[in-house]
C-alpha cells in the first residue's frame, strides 16, 4: 500500500521563502559577465567608428581626395583644398576623421597632412585594382535604400533596381577592379584554348552585363569573335551602349532582355555570368537557358562569391558580415522584389554546383584567382 507523505505546513512555508528569497537574490545579480558586456561594447563602437569611416573613405575616393593627396608629401588643409579643387572647410573636417581613423598622418606643428605611400597602395584610382576606397561606395548606396529594405522585413517583397542611385556606375568601378583587371591574364585561360578560340573567332553572350565593362573589352581584343550582352536594365545597357559607340566596336550589341527567358538553341559557344547570377529571379530558369543555349562543345563561365550554402562554415570569412549585408540590402531584396527566388550573395559553391548539374552540366570546375579573393569562378561543360 502507498503511503501519501503530507509536508507540514510551517516547513512548506518555509521552503516557499526560501525559494522567493533565492530567486531575489539571483535577480539582484548581473545575468551576464561585465568584462565580457564591455569587451562587446567596445567591438560596437569600433563598428560605429568603421561605418563612418567608410562613408568618408566613399568620399574621399569620389571627391579626389585621396588621388590628389598621392606622393606629395604633407600639404595643409588649404593647400589641399585647392588641388582637388574642393571647399576647404570640408577638406578639413574630412581630414579629421581620416586622421582620428589612422588613415591620414598628421604633424601638428606644422598643420600638415599626408597620406602614406602604404595607405595609398590600397587607396588611389592609380591602386587598382587593389583600391579598397572604390569598394567602400557600397556603404552609401546601400544606406540609400534602408528605409525601403525596412518596408520589406514588415511585409515581404523587396526593392527593386531602381531605387539604387549610381548602382550601375559603382558596379562598373567594382567589375572593372575584380574581372576587367584581370580577364587576360587570369579569367580566359581557366579554359583551356579559349584565347585562340576568340582569336578565330566564335560566339559569345554575356548574361547580366551591366554597363558592358568586360564584354567591351573582350570585343576591342578579339575582333574576329562576336559578343552579345543581355540586362534587365535599360540604364545598364544604355551605358554599354554607350561605350561600345565610342570605342567604335562593330562585333558587339547589347539588348534589353529578361535572362531567364533566353530561348535560344546551341547558339554559343561561350556563355559568361560575371557575379550575376545570383540575384536573378529565376536562376533555375537562367541556368536551364544557358545549358540549351551553349552549343554541344560549348563552355559557360560563371563567376560568383566565394562562399559556403552553410552559415557555420562562413563564419571565419574575412567579409562575412559585409556579404550577408549586400545581400540583405541588396542581392537578395532585388529578387524578392521581382518575385524571385532571393537566393542571396551567399548561395554558396555548394548550392551553385547542385543548380549548375541540375540545369545539365555534367562537367563543372571550381577555382579561385589570387588577384580576386572575393570570387569563385566556374567552368561547367554540357558533356
């Protein structure tokens, strides 16, 4: 038989203050570790710090600044001011945050500034394609759109690639530095015999041109092949355009096009994707397009971020947070604004090559180039 054993009420009421009085006493007590809350605290404020020094290392590329400052040694505020032909009053207070942020030296005795030749390696338009201030115009951009970005977290969809004043130039300052630099010497000869094919003569289509930076480029080295770039973008292509009239370019044209409804049959033999494909709205679509597209010994070359489809696995990448960033206010909110598919800039090397056997490559590559450590590139063949 079981025996129900009563507590006595004194000593219920006893253990009832105990437990009141224990969870009082922990309650009174910090929930988290001081040294560890200012250590964070202090990472935040060299966030705040880092934020607006890339808004002023945006304007410093823009305005000159930096250009002008170059190998002459130190030079006053005024003195500055009148060589990049700019308000002095703003020359200095730029300065003081380029000289409080370790980018500029300064000499107070006299009131001089100069700007380190080691600073200027990654500074100047002369750098590039090393010049990191061309890259930090993204922050503006980007900063530009929040409030339509906020709109979206509350009720889904996204924001569309209008609303992003200078995407298209600083695209091309950024295409320029990461395919442009180094198309000839690095990108082409990931395909074996490629330059030679060009130099005969064979087919090309760029998906998501842009403004045409590297398809310009490939039709004034390679007379003898045909180019052909496709954007959603009318500025884009009116840029490419543009560029293409002046060089005088014959063997290149640029049109309007919806990517993932290409409709064409083993037309080219070589198919680019530069850092496109993952903002699409249909990168199954465009990926499926490109595979019937490519002709049977056809080639499509895809360059796209250099990152994992797993977040644990991107958590030691030296721009992480500047990826998922772009991707939030940028990549992944064009998609969704179309009613895409919002892959986002961290699809990954590993979803990319799932999609890319999907849409029938059976043979794909992956590689990565020692002047561009942002990118993967992919070499994929039907057979």
């Amino acid at each position: 038989m079981n025996e129900t054993r009563l507590m006595n009420p004194r000593n219920a009421r006893s253990s009832r203050r105990a437990r009141a009085r224990n969870f009082w006493e922990r309650a009174q007590k910090p929930v988290h570790d001081p040294a560890a809350a200012q250590a964070f605290g202090e990472k935040l404020a060299g966030v705040l710090n880092s934020a607006g020094l890339a808004l002023m290392v945006s304007l410093g590329h823009r305005s000159g600044l930096f250009d002008a400052m170059a190998g002459q040694g130190a030079m006053g505020a005024e003195e500055l001011a009148k060589r990049a032909k700019l308000n002095e009053r703003y020359v200095r207070e730029w300065l003081g945050a380029m000289v409080t942020g370790g980018i500029v030296r300064y000499l107070p005795h006299e009131r001089s500034y100069e700007l380190p030749a080691e600073h200027a390696a990654c500074l100047t338009r002369a750098a590039a394609p090393n010049n990191m201030a061309a890259t930090m115009q993204w922050i503006p951009v980007l900063g530009s759109v929040e409030d339509g970005v906020l709109e979206a977290f509350r009720y889904g969809g996204g924001v569309r690639y209008e609303a992003y004043a200078r995407f298209h130039e600083v695209m091309a300052e950024e295409s320029a530095q990461t395919t442009v630099a180094g198309l000839h010497e690095h990108i082409l000869p990931l395909v074996d015999g490629l330059k030679e094919r060009l130099e005969s003569g064979i087919e090309v289509l760029d998906i998501g041109c842009g403004a045409g930076r590297a398809l310009n480029v490939l039709a004034a080295a390679y007379p003898n092949s045909r180019f052909t770039g496709y954007d959603f973008s009318e500025e884009g292509i009116a840029r490419a355009r543009a560029t293409a009239a002046d060089a005088k370019l014959e063997n290149v044209r640029f049109e309007v096009r919806d990517a993932a409804r290409l409709g064409e049959c083993e037309r080219y033999d070589l198919i680019t994707a530069f850092d496109a494909v993952h903002d699409q709205a249909d990168p199954v679509g465009v990926l499926d397009g490109i595979a019937a597209a490519l002709k049977p010994s056809g080639v499509f070359l895809m360059q796209d971020i250099h990152s994992s489809s797993h977040l644990h696995k991107n958590q030691a990448h030296p721009l992480g947070p500047f990826l998922y960033t772009i991707s939030c206010m940028h990549c992944m909110t064009v998609s969704l604004a179309q009613g895409g598919a919002g892959l986002g800039t961290c699809w990954g090397v590993e979803l990319a090559q799932e999609m890319l056997a999907g849409a029938g490559f059976a043979r794909v590559s992956v590689h990565t180039l020692p002047h561009d450590a942002l990118n993967a590139y992919f070499v994929a063949r039907k057979a």
